[in-house]
C-alpha cells in the first residue's frame, strides 16, 4: 500500500490506503492499519527526511522503544533507499518501504509492501527495486507543483 503523508497533521500517524483519492490521499484506509508513524518502515521514510517540526510531530506519539530506535536512526533512514522493519505489532508483517519523491526531490510519501517471514536478502532486494520503480513512476505524475 501507499503511506499517504501531508505535513504536520500526517506525520504522527502512517495509514495505509487501499486507495488514494485526489484531494486525501489517506481518505481510503484499512482501518487493521493504522500506526504510529516511527513504528512502520513506511512512516520513518518520510518522517526522517522531513522538517524538525515533522519529526518532532511524529516523535512524540511513538512508543518509547520506536523513540530510542529513531533517535539512533534517523540519519540512515534519511539516506536509505529503502528500508525493512519488523511488524509494529506481533500479528502485523515484516514492511519494506520505499520513498516517493516529488518534482523538487522531496520524500512526500512512501511506497510500502508487505515481506513473506522469511525473505532473504536477495528478496529483500527483489521487493525493493520494484517498488523503486512504481515510486518513481507515482513520482512522476506529482510534477513540480
């Protein structure tokens, strides 16, 4: 799914849309999906290569394991091109993320999918560079405005 992200407001949670409408791209959600951004793969990647106030806002509401874990990380998070986390939740799956980037080279979402338990690297690698690709295409059409 798309882990919409619009600014402030969006940066405390990351929501996983089953569909992404024009004007909210978070209106479509799958309400068994819905975390703390820091909790996720797919809320780190824009949350690490936001502003201060983004981070701060999507700091705060994190569980104090998922802060400690930012604090150390979010510097990598920034500069991955994709990244791997454990479900936020035990029955919640591994979660590969990838950013989409807009016209003016800024993370404004993430692309993110879910990863079978036992992925190996060369999977990992596999899942990521095809979601690179459908991030750079959704990339595209956001332009420069």
């Amino acid at each position: 799914g798309a882990v919409g992200w619009r600014g402030v407001r969006a940066a405390r949670q990351a929501v996983t849309a089953c569909q992404l409408d024009e004007d909210d791209p978070v209106i479509h959600r799958d309400g068994h999906r819905v975390y703390a951004a820091l909790a996720t793969a797919g809320g780190r990647i824009p949350a690490a290569r936001g502003d201060a106030e983004v981070w701060k806002a999507a700091w705060e509401v994190a569980a104090p394991q998922d802060q400690q874990e930012a604090d150390r990380g979010r510097d990598t998070w920034a500069r991955a091109s994709h990244l791997v986390t454990d479900g936020p939740d035990p029955t919640a799956p591994r979660e590969i993320a990838v950013p989409v980037m807009d016209g003016h080279g800024l993370a404004v979402a993430a692309l993110a999918a879910n990863l079978p338990a036992m992925a190996d690297a060369t999977q990992i690698e596999a899942m990521a560079a095809h979601l690179r690709a459908a991030a750079a295409a959704a990339g595209r059409t956001l332009g420069h405005g």
